[in-house]
C-alpha cells in the first residue's frame, strides 16, 4: 500500500515539471540605460585616445619616448591654446619642467624609456576610470566635460 502513493507523488512531480513552460523570449531586447545611448564605452573612447595619443609617435615605432610625450605639452600650448611655449621657457620640451617628465616617469612601469603598448593601455584604463564617474562603463557627455574642466556631475 506504500507503494501506490509514492509512486503518484512521483508520477505528480514529473507532471508538474513538464507541465511548466518556460517564458517566451521577448520580440524586443531590453532597452538600454539612456546614458548609455548618449554615451561611450570603454573600448570606443580608447580606440581614439589611443590615436590621438598615438599622433605623438614622430617614428612611428608603436612606442612613445620622452621627448614623444613631452611634445604633447606643445601641441596644447600653454592653457590649451595650441601654441607651444618659447624655447628654454619653463614649458618647453627640454626645459627642466619640460611638460609631462615626472608623469612620463611614473607611466613608464619598466623605466626603459618609452611608453609601450601595455602601459598606454595601463595610462588609458585609468584616465576612463577616473573619467566615469559613476563608475557604469559608459562615459556620458557630463562626465567628458568635467573632465574637461567643468563640474563633475551629480551621482
């Protein structure tokens, strides 16, 4: 007599589980945050950070040298006015506060000299991170201009 009804308990389970379905899959995927339309992912902004940075290799050997790096303080002139400081000024490639000769050193993990490939993406992951305030993976249009100088936006 134990038999019978263990083996409708049994028989009910089974029912019950290929009863069940499982949920049709939407016709539409879920629709993204509104940040993330308006704004950019890591891989995006680093591919043209990585260019723009990439501009300052005069060699073109895929590696950035000190005076590479430095060079970059020229191209944005001092306060960012496109004109490069006068030879011997405190700003100029060279000079003792050449732009950028602590930070190269600094960037530069294996002080051979030259920031390579890894270290560009090191110098790149970091600059995003600090970027992204909210800390989602996508760099919103307020988040680029705080780190352009405005405020940072409100989290």
């Amino acid at each position: 007599m134990t038999r019978i009804p263990l083996a409708a308990v049994l028989i009910g389970l089974a029912t019950a589980s290929v009863a069940q379905t499982p949920p049709a899959p939407s016709a539409a995927p879920a629709a993204a945050p509104a940040a993330a339309a308006d704004g950019v992912s890591f891989d995006t902004w680093a591919v043209k950070a990585r260019e723009r940075l990439l501009a300052l290799d005069t060699n073109h050997d895929g590696k950035l040298s000190k005076e590479e790096f430095a060079a970059r303080g020229g191209m944005m002139g001092p306060g960012g006015s496109g004109s490069p400081p006068p030879p011997g000024a405190d700003g100029a490639p060279g000079a003792p506060g050449a732009p950028g000769g602590r930070m190269f050193d600094r960037l530069d993990a294996n002080q051979d000299g030259f920031l390579d490939g890894q270290e560009i993406n090191s110098l790149l992951a970091r600059r995003f991170a600090r970027m992204d305030a909210n800390h989602d993976g996508v760099l919103t249009p307020d988040e680029r201009q705080a780190m352009r100088g405005g405020t940072m936006p409100e989290q």
